[in-house]
C-alpha cells in the first residue's frame, strides 16, 4: 500500500508550480521567561556569502515563518537549533532566508550556503536526515465550550460540520477533497488568503489565523501539525481543545494518509560526518530539545524510528 507523507503531499502541491525546495510572538504572551527568550536568540547571523569555521553551526533559517521561525530567535525551531549547537559545543550561526522555509532545500542548503536545517520529515529522500529527535503530528483544534471529541478522519461528524480550515496541500486536505467535502470549504478557505491563488506561487494560511478561525466561532475545527499551531492554541483566553490525530486515516481507495511524524534534523546527503555529529549532540540535547517542545504546547508521541 502506498502511503502519503507530509513532503510527498506538499511537493505534490508545488511542483506543479515552480519545482520549489523543502517541504517544512513575543516571549511574554506565551508564558515563555524573557532569558528563555534570549538564551534562544540566535548567537551570530549571516548572509549567504559569508564563510563559517568548525566552531560554528550554520543553521538554514527563515526569518519570518511564526511560530517555527523568526529573525528574533523565538521561534520554535530557532530555540532547537541552539539547543543542537551548544550540545556540539559549537555557536548557532543562522543564515536567514527572506523566502518561506519550503525553499531552503533548494536555495541554501544544497548550494553549500549552510549546513543544517530543523524540522524536517525524518527519510526526506532530498537530504540526509538524523535520527528523530521527537515524533508528533496532526491535531484536530476546536473550541472546548463546542464539547467535540473528534479524534479520527473516520469520524462521520466531519461531514456535518461546518466550515473546517486546514493548511493547502495538507493530509488534511487532502482528505476532505476524497471525502467530498471539500469544495464547500475552498471559497472560505481562500478567503483566508485574500483568494491569492496557490497554483504559481507559495501561498499558505497563517497558523495564527487557522486558530483565531476556530477562536472566533467561523470554523468550527482547525487541522494543522502540532508544531505549527500549539503556541497559539496555548495562548488562546478562549478554552480550547487541541487532539492529536489517530494515525487510521485512509483515502477511499485504500492509500494511507498519515498523520503522525518523526522530525529530524537534515543536512546534506553527503555529509557523513556531520550527520554524525548531529546524531550524537541530539542525545545529549534531548533534554533541552524536550523542554522546548513542552514549553511550546506540542504533543509528543514516542518516536519510531
């Protein structure tokens, strides 16, 4: 049986547009401490062209994607890349990208521009991957005062909801486009984007709004992986509940649909030694790398790999 992956569904979704790259808040609000926030701000930053040494980790980054990444070190993925860097007794060095993560692959790293990337899919055949430092996936976000225990894709209610927002070009969507019911959410959901259209270009919901929708009462579920909108759901004043996905979700004609993913870190497929390196200063940042996820609100699943 084949089974769809969140980067096999994702460069599905882009290729047909451009042949793009990787499928990848303030401190305060979120509970988070100030020095948390600055022990994970990036020690040093770079551009492209600059040349880096054995003491320094470079770190493809983008600079504006919340809650994963951001220029100021908040972000989720920032805050694991230092975790990484100082288990290697090295310093975080990011190379910020203006373009949305999908394209570090591409544009950074196999142009030798930098040499790690946080987060991605553990066996993306584009790069190696360490081994996986935690395992997560897909939740179900609806309000807590709506009292609905979804848990599954086979759950018939999805059917009779109303409006469900999910990320484009997502296992989420592409499960409602099998269930057929898809079509009665797309004008809605392209309206969360202005209707700018995802055929020729990038083009993505904001994780942030994806919760606000379920917060404000227009969606009465928001799907979205774990890592992207826990911060938000945790800094929700409206009660919320956030249910990891059971991993049983199957289009109609048999294929396995996904939900739950190990995470790894990914450098390039001949780096050997530095995929070594990785893999033994992820041991040793276990604890830290598990802290940050905690803090962040993110459900974690024992990983399989």
């Amino acid at each position: 049986m084949s089974r769809l992956t969140r980067s096999s569904i994702w460069l599905e979704t882009v290729a047909a547009a451009a042949l793009l790259g990787a499928a990848t808040a303030t401190a305060a609000s979120l509970g988070v401490s100030s020095d948390a926030a600055n022990n994970a701000a990036p020690s040093s930053t770079q551009t492209p062209s600059q040349s880096t040494d054995s003491n320094s980790l470079r770190i493809c980054a983008a600079k504006n994607q919340p809650p994963l990444s951001m220029e100021d070190g908040s972000g989720l993925e920032n805050k694991i890349g230092v975790a990484l860097a100082d288990a290697m007794k090295r310093k975080a060095q990011f190379v910020w990208s203006e373009r949305p993560a999908i394209y570090l692959v591409r544009d950074y790293l196999d142009k030798n521009l930098c040499d790690v990337i946080i987060g991605l899919d553990t066996g993306d055949p584009r790069v190696a991957t360490s081994k996986p430092y935690y395992r997560t996936g897909y939740v179900f976000v609806s309000r807590a005062d709506r009292n609905l225990d979804v848990k599954s894709w086979n759950d018939a209610r999805l059917k009779k909801l109303g409006h469900i927002v999910v990320a484009f070009g997502s296992p989420g969507e592409a499960l409602m486009k099998d269930m057929g019911v898809y079509e009665d959410n797309m004008a809605y959901l392209y309206s969360l984007v202005n209707f700018k259209s995802a055929r020729n270009q990038y083009t993505q919901i904001d994780p942030s709004r994806m919760v606000g929708e379920v917060v404000n009462g227009a969606a009465e579920i928001a799907v979205g992986f774990a890592p992207d909108i826990a911060r938000y759901v945790k800094a929700s004043a409206v009660p919320l509940r956030m249910t990891l996905i059971e991993d049983d979700a199957a289009k109609s004609n048999g294929e396995k649909v996904s939900q739950r993913f190990d995470q790894s870190v990914a450098v390039r497929r001949d780096d050997k030694a530095l995929l070594a390196a990785v893999d033994a200063a992820l041991v040793a940042a276990k604890p830290k790398i598990e802290e940050i996820l905690k803090a962040e609100g993110v459900p974690l699943l024992p990983v399989t790999q």
